[in-house]
C-alpha cells in the first residue's frame, strides 16, 4: 500500500504558486462559505464551481457553475486551483 505524503505550506507560499480562478468542488453551504471566505482574500480573479446539480443549476449567488465534480480532470491545472 503506497503512503501518502502531504506537504503543510504557510498560506504566503500558496500565494505566490497561486493560479488565478479558484474551483471549488461542491455548491452547497459550505461551498458559498469557501466562496465567501475566497473572496475576501482578493487573491484569485474568479472563483467557479463544480457540482453535480450541473446543468440544472449554474449559479450559486454571483458565481458560475461550470460542470460536475467528474469533469474535474478536464479543468487544466496550470490555470486552476481547487478545493
């Protein structure tokens, strides 16, 4: 069974490897309080959704939903980042 690693980094760190739209997985409650808290930040140009409720909606609020949490793969890395 293969270990998995993780790597802590100050929030400074993210920052400067940071991509400018933020993809958050899931637009429910706790998803709009990322969203929320994202925001405030004022670190990322746009902040966009995924979830499975997509097409039947495609806003949460001001934010666009822009497909479900299995087309994740094709969003391009180098351009986003997610949680």
């Amino acid at each position: 069974m293969k270990k998995r690693v993780f790597q802590w980094q100050s929030l400074r760190e993210i920052e400067i490897k940071m991509n400018s739209k933020l993809l958050i997985i899931g637009a429910g409650g706790h998803g709009k309080v990322v969203a929320d808290a994202a925001k405030k930040m004022k670190v990322w140009d746009s902040i966009e959704f995924l979830d499975d409720l997509y097409p039947k909606i495609k806003f949460l609020d001001s934010w666009q939903i822009v497909g479900t949490k299995a087309e994740i793969h094709d969003f391009d890395r180098n351009l986003y980042s997610a949680l």
